[in-house]
C-alpha cells in the first residue's frame, strides 16, 4: 500500500477505493456470497451481494447503502434454505 493511499471509513464511503488499501490491488465489482455468523453455530449465507473485490488479495468491500440493505435482511425471515454438507477433518485424522 502506498503511503499516499487514503481509506475512507465505510460510513463515508460513496464508493468503491480506486485501489486496495491493504495491497493496491485493483478493485472490480462482482456479485458475491456472504457468510455471517448466527447464533446456535448456524451460518447465515446472502448471495448475490454486489460488492468490490480486490483482484490481487480478494478482500471485500461493500458500500454503505449495500451494508444498511444486508443489515435488513438478515433481521427479516429468510427467503429461502439450503442444505450445505460439512466434513470435520480433526475427526478424520
């Protein structure tokens, strides 16, 4: 990262950073799945979140109207389940 790089706190952010603040990657927008934590070790997954992918390192970025609308979602019911298998490797060794 250059020492000229400016991070903008994502409240303020109206966009994506024209370049990654933790590599200078460059940054194009892409359709992504997100997993967040739920209570009881339940994950909740949202797909098809637009959001600014670094092309070098893969770190995310979501814009403040993006972040607010998932923040909604996730406190309304779902709109759909899936079933997802899970291996445990530490059992299998």
């Amino acid at each position: 990262m250059s020492a000229s790089a400016e991070f903008q706190p994502p409240r303020e952010r109206k966009a994506y950073p024209s370049a990654c603040p933790l590599c200078g990657g460059s940054i194009r927008e892409e359709r992504v799945t997100l997993h967040y934590a739920a209570p009881h070790g339940t994950t909740r997954l949202v797909h098809e979140v637009p959001a600014g992918v670094c092309q070098s390192c893969a770190e995310r970025y979501l814009r403040p109207d993006v972040a607010e609308k998932i923040e909604h979602l996730l406190s309304a019911p779902p709109a759909g389940r899936e079933e997802v298998p899970v291996w445990n490797f530490a059992a299998s060794a």
